[in-house]
C-alpha cells in the first residue's frame, strides 16, 4: 500500500543500533530477579514493569529516537482531532534532562519509591470513571511532584551557564537533543532542531515524562477502547504537558516564574484549585545568574549557544535575521528567504483567516525541479490550554492579537490546507500583499491572484510537484499528503 505522511513514523534497525541495545541493555550489568506481572496495574505502568533495568540504560534508549518516541503521539490516534490537540500549544520547543545530570528523576531509588504515584489510566483499561478517574489521577500526581519537591529541599542553585549542564546535549551530534513541535489545529508534526521564532513555550523533559509519554499515550492507548478510557489518557496528557513546562520554569528566577507561568494560561488553568497542591516548587530557586529582565529569551539564547548546531542554523527567515545566520545558498534562494522574512512577520488577528498550513511553490523560471517550496504555518495563540473541555467559549480561550506566523524553506506537516504559486519576479509583491492582509475579504483577494483551488486546471500538476519535492527533501520520512483538509477557496 501507500505510505501516508500522517502516520509515517520511522526508526532505524541496524547493526550500529543493535550495537547500541548490546551496550544498553546486554553488557550493563543489572540482576532480574522476577519477571513483571501482566496485571493491568503493572504492565500499564513502565516504571514498575521495567524497573530492574537501569533507569539511565532505558532513558538513554528513548533519547537516542525521541523524535520518534515523541511523534509516535503527536502522529498517533491518541491526538487525532482537534478536541485531543486542545492540550498542546500551536509551537513550542522541547530539549531533554541530561542521563548524567543528578537529579532525583534520574534516581531508580527514587522513581522505585515513587512509582505507585505514576500510574496511568491505561490501568483502568475499559472501565468507565471519567471524572473520578481524572481526580484519583490527579492526586497521585500531586503526590509525586511533592516528593519530588521534598528530594529537591537541598539543591544549591547554579549559575545559568552551569544549569546547561543538565541538559542533553545529544553527545555533541544527535539531533533529537533540540525539537520543535507545530499543532496545525487539529493535526501536528514534529521536527529537529528550533524553527520559528521564539515561542511562548517550551518544555524540558525528563526520564519519566519521556517514558510514560510512550508507554501510556502510544504503547498503552487502545484505539478501540471505550469513551472512559481514550478521554481517561487524554485527559492525562494534561499532567505530562504541564510537568514538561514546570520543568522549564524550573530554570527561571522565582521572581518571574510566577508572572510567566500565569501568562501563558489565562484562561481556566489560573483559576484552576486542582493544581495548587503542584507549585510549591515556584518559590524554590534553581538557577541564577540572569542579566536582563527578559529571563525568558536568555534562557533560549542560552539554550541556543550551548547546544549550537543542534538547534539548527539559526533560523535566518524567522528569529535571526542578521548576516551571521544568513544561509549560503544561490542568490536568487537568498532573495526568497529574504521576502519571506517579511511574510513571517504576519501576525494579530489576521492569522485567523489564512490556512493552518499553506505550501509555497516559488518557480524560479528553469526546470521545475529548480523551483523552491516553503511552508506558511499559522500560529494560534490560546489564553488556556490546559483542558479537551475548558468550558469556555472558543472566542474565550482564543488570543487572536497574539497569533503568529512561521515560514520554513521545507514542507511541513501531513495536512496541506492551501497552495500558493508565485513567480520569483513576483515574490516581493507577493509578500507585500500577503503582509497587507487585514480580513477575509482581502484574503479572497490574495487568494484569486497567487492560490491553486481544487477546481483549478493546474491544481494536480501542483500537489504532484510538491509529492515529488517532499519525497526529495525527506527520501526516507515522506509520504503522500492528505488533501482531505484542502480549502477550496
């Protein structure tokens, strides 16, 4: 059959990487001395199931493929739909604990102690308890983040070129140490290093956020479970999002921390009392050191500077615009990612008209496989994320002035909304119109001169060229696009 870009997730099998699991999991020495119970308890929860194996073997497993661990749920059922996305921002970035870093979740003593706190609703396999499943697995998660708070009493602070010390460095090449992920409303997709401009937010995950994102939203998710058990993990989701964000928070001064964390959920999570018993960590200073009042964005230019390659080239159409990230490529490449940079400045609420994902096609007046194809990926900015079903209004949980928009010479994501044609000759005034956007009606407008409807003679040879440009770009991880979502305006 046909490989589909929504559910194409690969990884690698080689001699090299059986290599790897011979180091992991053969040559380190660890005892078992029983094997794990099928009890759905047990086997649901992969801190208990696996547990004779050494924490730092099993964490470094999932480090070395965490693009794909990651994808197996961005890509599967388990966020399939827009009301699963709710619980996710539309970009955020993600970096890793580092296996070597002493902290108390990289302890098998520790996380032994702790693992009836991280059972999972996979437990409860197709039992219906909706709303005291979410309380009883709240509380166990209170309980957790409290003796790990208890374990953190004594952590001396660190400077914030030290506090880079506890984070992946992905041995200096690997680029799972640095990913961004896009939610393009009700689908999403993941990819190496930091695209786009800096986000609202990140997260920094650790062993067991890392383990139980697998083993409970991928290897434990029934897709033909009953309504109790898919909203049941889904709801779950919520709690592994937040640890990864408090993490992040964790790195910035106690001063700011509060005010951030607050502004990035205005919404229902503020007045949310479930989580209170989950903050005591905010007056608890980790990481010193800052010199601007924007901790935020230093803690990303740290991040950027210590994991240098890694998180890519800079990114010279979105975030650095000056001449040390410009890209060495043809003059007339360089044009275009010169006009874009202005296209990736759209931003407000404008952004709620364009497509969640637009391709690009710029034909550049040879061969067409000369042409260059980008992606306009739209940015929604949300007051809470925080739940499937915030009881707020959709007008209510949407920040329309906030939204952005990110452009990358590649093709992202699996759902294509629109395309747009442009000759290079027309690329600035094509930037200049698209930036003059202020509503629907101009968008219409816009639409007319430079989109491909499904009606269009041409539309077949253009979604053709971009099956045939995507496969180029990505010979392993591309697939055939779903035009199912195709605007046809």
């Amino acid at each position: 059959g046909s490989i589909v870009a929504k559910t194409h997730v690969v990884y690698e099998l080689s001699d090299k990487r059986m290599q790897r699991y011979q180091e992991l999991f053969i040559d380190t020495e660890y005892e078992v001395t029983s094997l794990p119970s099928y009890e759905s308890a047990i086997a649901s929860n992969p801190i208990k199931t696996f547990a004779a194996i050494p924490v730092k073997s099993r964490y470094k497993f999932l480090l070395d493929e965490a693009r794909f661990f990651i994808e197996g749920f961005i890509k599967g059922p388990v966020c399939r739909g827009q009301i699963a996305l709710n619980v996710i921002e539309d970009q955020f970035w993600v970096v890793f604990f580092d296996p070597e870093a002493k902290i108390m979740t990289m302890s098998d003593e520790f996380l032994h102690e702790t693992a009836d706190y991280l059972a999972s609703p996979a437990e409860l396999e197709d039992n219906f308890k909706l709303l005291s499943g979410k309380s009883y697995y709240m509380k166990l998660f209170q309980k957790y983040i409290h003796s790990r708070d208890s374990a953190d009493n004594d952590f001396v602070p660190v400077n914030i070129k030290d506090a880079m010390e506890y984070v992946w460095k992905g041995d200096g090449k690997n680029p799972n140490a640095a990913l961004t992920i896009f939610r393009h409303m009700d689908s999403a997709s993941v990819n190496y290093g930091f695209i786009g401009d800096y986000p609202e937010t990140a997260w920094v995950i650790d062993f067991s956020v890392l383990e139980r994102i697998h083993y409970l939203l991928v290897a434990g998710f029934d897709v033909y479970g009953n309504l109790g058990h898919q909203l049941n993990t889904r709801l779950y989701m919520d709690f592994l999002r937040t640890e990864g964000e408090d993490h992040f928070l964790a790195f910035l001064p106690v001063d700011k921390r509060q005010d951030i964390r607050d502004s990035w959920y205005q919404g229902i999570r503020k007045s949310n009392k479930d989580d209170e018993g989950a903050v005591s960590w905010l007056s608890k200073e980790f990481v010193t050191g800052y010199k601007t009042g924007n901790p935020q964005l230093e803690l990303y230019q740290q991040l950027e500077l210590y994991l240098g390659s890694l998180t890519g080239d800079g990114d010279y159409i979105n975030r650095c615009t000056n001449d040390k990230c410009k890209p060495k490529v043809k003059k007339n490449v360089l044009r275009v990612d010169k006009a874009m940079q202005q296209a990736a400045k759209m931003d407000g609420s404008v952004v709620q008209v364009l497509p969640d994902v637009a391709f690009v096609r710029v034909k550049m007046g040879g061969k067409p496989e000369d042409d260059l194809a980008y992606s306009m990926i739209s940015n929604k900015s949300y007051k809470s994320v925080t739940s499937m079903f915030a009881n707020e209004k959709l007008e209510d949980r949407r920040d329309y002035k906030e939204d952005t928009q990110t452009v990358v010479r590649w093709l992202e994501g699996s759902y294509p909304n629109f395309f747009y044609v442009v000759a290079l000759d027309d690329i600035e005034r094509f930037v200049e119109e698209y930036n003059a956007m202020t509503n629907r009606h101009e968008y219409e407008v816009f639409v007319a001169h430079y989109g491909q409807r499904r009606t269009s003679e041409d539309f077949w040879e253009h979604a053709d060229w971009f099956k045939k440009q995507y496969a180029g770009e990505q010979p392993v991880l591309s697939g055939l696009f779903d035009l199912n979502r195709y605007q046809n305006r």
